[in-house]
C-alpha cells in the first residue's frame, strides 16, 4: 500500500494527495474545503495568480483543523520576481493566507529571459532559513533551468511541480528529480479530461479495480512517487480523488499506462514563458 506522505530532501513531510483550488473562486472555497477536510485531504495548493489566497486561508481557519496539520503550498508570480519582490509578495500571500509560515513556497514559472529566477529562490532561500517557510522549489522548471539554478544556489529544490499526465509522462523529467531527490508534484495530472479518462487502457483497468478511470490515473502518479494535486470544486469529485490509498497498480499495468505517452503538453511550454506573458 503507497504511503500518504513524500519525506522531501530536507526531511520535512508533504502530503502525497492533495487539493488545488485554481479557478475556485470565493464562494465556491468554503464547500471546497469542508468536503475536503471531511476526505482526509490535509495538503492544499494555491498561489497568488490565483487570486483566492485570502478565501483559502478562510476557509481553514473555519474547519478548526491544527495548523501542524496542514500543508499549505503558494507561488511567487511572474511579475513579481527579483529578491526584494519576493520578499514582499511571499509576506503579502502569508498575511492573505492568516498564517505563521507556508509550508511549501514556489517560483511558478523560470521565465529565463527575464533572468530573476536565481535571485528569486535566494529569497526563498532566506525565507527557509528565517523559518518562514517550511520547503522552498519550483515549478515548471525543465532540466536546464535546474542545472543552473543548483549551480547558481545553496539549497536543492524539494520540489519542482510540472505538468504530468499519462499524455505526457516527463519521464526523463522525472528520473532527473528522483537523481536529485527533488520530488515532482503533478499539475494537470488527470489532463483535465480532454479525453484521457476515456481511453480503452484506462476504462480497462477501472473496471477491473471497481475504480473509476480518474482513481487509476491518480494511482499511476502515486506508483511513480509523484504527489498529485487534483483540482476540483465538484464534492463527489473531491471524495473520490482522495480515494485512491487503498489498492495498487501491477508493474504491468503501469507500463501500460506509460505506453500512452505521446508527448502531448497541453499548458505553456516553460521556454516560452516570460513576465508579463500570462495574466
């Protein structure tokens, strides 16, 4: 049976399941999280480009779970990269959030052009060691921008979330964080349905495990020891992207499913992402 949590490199503990809460807007954050909770899911993922920060933070504080208990992520946007933006905007998205630290803060995009991406992580650098945040990484970073981000500072990513799916498995991506021991965190992990859930291999399987095809796919992630972050703010939805602690997926099958790769990123490829580009 997989374990429910990652030991990240620098010993602390994140959640293997968690939820994200892009596009949840105000009113729809209070649900969310109560049937969340409710789940057993403990790990949220927010960021500030996402702009419901405060309402996470809400909505946390009402479900009167410890601190201790929780494992909150947020990300430094674009725009606000270079080390004292950094600074400011990780203060500005603790007190959005009502909290003491984050348990996980990271660099959402390289934006390599613009060049602030090292200055950026010496900030979050700061912010671990003044224990403001408890694992510091990044996002969407390919291999070349974590060969000169490791050269260029003190401490290894403990995590880098990237886009996953059985799509687009990142395979080489993701031996190259395992060398590291830096752990790969799933956006997109079930390919928001463009089609993925109903492919004969996945169905196939579903119905043999009495799961359904989203639980399958969501267990291949945890096989290959990423942590999963499924958005959604549908509660049948939220309980069942949870469920998925309570069986295994043969070698085989998970070959099978490796097989389906096809290389097909569906969000913006990091390369081509600088400041001011998304909004």
């Amino acid at each position: 049976m997989v374990n429910d949590t990652q030991i990240l490199n620098n010993g602390y503990p994140m959640p293997n399941v968690g939820l994200g809460v892009y596009k949840i807007t105000d009113e729809e954050m209070e649900i969310a999280v109560q049937t969340a909770i409710e789940a057993g899911y403990r790990a949220f993922d927010t960021a500030y480009f996402y702009g419901n920060e405060q309402a996470l933070g809400k909505a946390l504080k009402n479900s009167d779970i410890p601190r201790e208990d929780l494992f909150i992520t947020s990300k430094l946007w674009n725009d606000f990269q270079g080390y004292n933006n950094t600074l400011a905007y990780f203060n500005a998205s603790l007190e959005r959030l009502g909290l003491d630290y984050i348990d996980l803060y990271l660099i959402h995009w390289p934006c390599e052009k613009d060049n602030l991406y090292i200055e950026s992580y010496k900030a979050l650098e700061q912010l671990y060691h003044e224990g403001k945040v408890k694992a510091i990484g990044v996002c969407n970073f390919k291999e070349h921008h974590l060969e000169k981000l490791m050269y260029a500072t003190d401490i290894i990513p403990q995590v880098n979330q990237i886009e996953v799916h059985p799509y687009f498995n990142q395979q080489e991506m993701q031996d190259y964080c395992d060398k590291h021991d830096i752990v790969v965190t799933a956006w997109m992990p079930l390919m928001r349905n463009r089609g993925l859930l109903d492919n004969p291999v996945i169905t196939k399987l579903a119905e043999r495990y009495e799961k359904t095809p989203a639980q399958i796919v969501l267990r291949w992630h945890l096989a290959h020891n990423r942590v999963v972050i499924p958005k959604s703010k549908t509660p049948s939805r939220i309980r069942e992207n949870f469920d998925i602690l309570d069986f295994n997926l043969e070698l085989t099958e998970i070959a099978e499913i490796d097989s389906l790769n096809r290389n097909a990123r569906q969000g913006k490829d990091p390369d081509k992402v600088n400041i001011g580009d998304l909004k």
